[in-house]
C-alpha cells in the first residue's frame, strides 16, 4: 500500500464550501447542510470523551465511540499517496447523529472539515471523505468539482484491504458507468465551475466527479493533480479550468473526459 502515487491498479474511490463563525474569527470549512447557529449544548452533548492515535486526537460525546485504527490507517495511506508531511494532528470530532452536530455545531450535516482548524467533524465513526479535505487543503483548493472530486475517490478503507471508492455502498465507477448508459452523465467541461457543480443532485454530482477524477489519478498521477490543485481556486471559470487542466496534465479536459468516457464503457 506504499507509494508516492496514485496506483494504476486501484479505483479508488458533505460537503458544501461554507464559512463558519468560530469564538474568535471566521475559518473556510468544507461541509454540507444548513447553516444555522448552534444552541448552547447540554452536558450530554458535550464531546468530553477523547481518545489518541499516533496522528489524530478523537473527541466524542460520553457512550459514544470512534475506530481510532482505522482513522489511524486511513490517515498513513491517503498522506503518503497525497505526498504531504501533515503541519499537526488531525482533530477529528465524533457526534451521534446530524441533530447532535447541528445542535453543537450549528451544521446540520454528516459531516463537514475545518482546514484552518486542522479537524474533522463528522457523525461517522470514522470519515475518510472530510479527513481529505483537511489534508488537501495543504495543497490547494480548486473548485468543489475537483475538491469533492477527490475527496470521493480517496474514499477508501486500507484497514479493511478496500481501494474501491463507494458511494451509498456502490462503486463510484458503476454509478458513473450507470448515469453514462442511461445518457444522464453530465459533460464534464460543464460542471467543474463550483456552481455548476452545486447545481447538480449530489447522487449525480458527487460519483460523476469522484469517478472521473480518479481516473484521471490512475492515468496521469498525483504530481499532476498536486500541481493543478497548486495552481487553482474554488471561484475559477470554465475556461480558466480548462487551461489549468491542460498545463497541469498535459491534455485537454475534453480528451480527459473522452478516456474516461471510453474507460465507462464506449
């Protein structure tokens, strides 16, 4: 499972860019849900229980519980294919259930990253999805195509010996393979600005992204991808993108599309 790159032979397999108010200042977080401020929360809901591994400090609320090994062995597989040395621990916050974290928090999601924080916050008893984030965002921060993109398919559990992405349980790869039989698969050049992409329903937008930018990880590598993402922003424009693209992986964003396309299915 070592390896500096993204392995040719793997598929690797919420999230809305949001601004959240903190004590003392406003951080970019990633995440998805309803927006609203939080209640002060009860004792219960306290996250006063903590555990540690040998990179993250897990805080959860009494009776609940988290998969330190598992975060643990997901954080040692995505910073070494990501090729970065993390700045500090990851802080990974645990809650029951959405109205635990919304009422804690004041998002009502499943999960949402903290970059600027360096945390996790999510309703799962580990969360690979919102770990990417926090460590992509020492790369760059393109836009939500790509940023969701990629955080759907490193998505993978190396604990369990799985570097097949899923989404609802399923392949991402079948779920695009499906959209592109059926006609519904969206063109690429018109959902990567972070708008566009918004627009779509999340079944459809965040396979259709997670599975293209994989493939594109198998095809041309993360050195690639690390500098696309080095080189862009979340508010870019289409023909910005495209540009980028070409620059960063020396092809056009339709000849990408095409492969992946073929690689779908014809």
């Amino acid at each position: 499972m070592s390896g500096s790159v993204f392995k040719p032979e793997r598929e690797l397999i919420l999230v809305r860019a949001i601004l959240v108010l903190s004590a003392a200042l406003l951080t970019a977080a990633w995440g998805c849900g309803d927006d609203v401020s939080p209640n002060s929360p009860s004792p219960a809901d306290a996250l006063t229980g903590s555990a540690t591994s040998a990179n993250i400090d897990f805080f959860f609320s009494q009776g609940d519980s988290v998969e330190t090994d598992r975060q643990e062995a997901f954080h040692a597989w995505v910073v070494n294919q990501l090729q970065i040395v993390p700045p500090r621990r990851l802080q990974y916050r645990k809650y029951r259930d959405r109205a635990h974290m919304q009422r804690v928090t004041g998002q009502l999601t499943n999960g949402w990253a903290d970059p600027p924080a360096w945390t996790a916050h999510s309703i799962w008893t580990w969360d690979a999805h919102e770990a990417v984030h926090v460590y992509t965002a020492v790369i760059g921060r393109p836009s939500d195509f790509f940023n969701e993109g990629i955080a759907v398919a490193l998505s993978v559990d190396p604990s369990a010996g799985r570097f097949v992405s899923l989404w609802n349980n399923t392949p991402i790869d079948d779920i695009a393979r499906s959209l592109h039989r059926t006609g519904t698969l969206p063109a690429i050049p018109e959902i990567v600005e972070t708008e566009a992409f918004r627009r779509l329903p999340d079944q459809t937008s965040y396979p259709a992204a997670g599975s293209f930018i994989g493939y594109v990880l198998r095809t041309s590598g993360m050195d690639a991808m690390r500098t696309f993402f080095q080189s862009s922003s979340r508010a870019d424009t289409q023909a910005i993108i495209a540009s980028r693209f070409r620059d960063a992986f020396g092809r056009s964003l339709t000849d990408a599309e095409a492969g992946w396309r073929a690689f779908l299915g014809g």
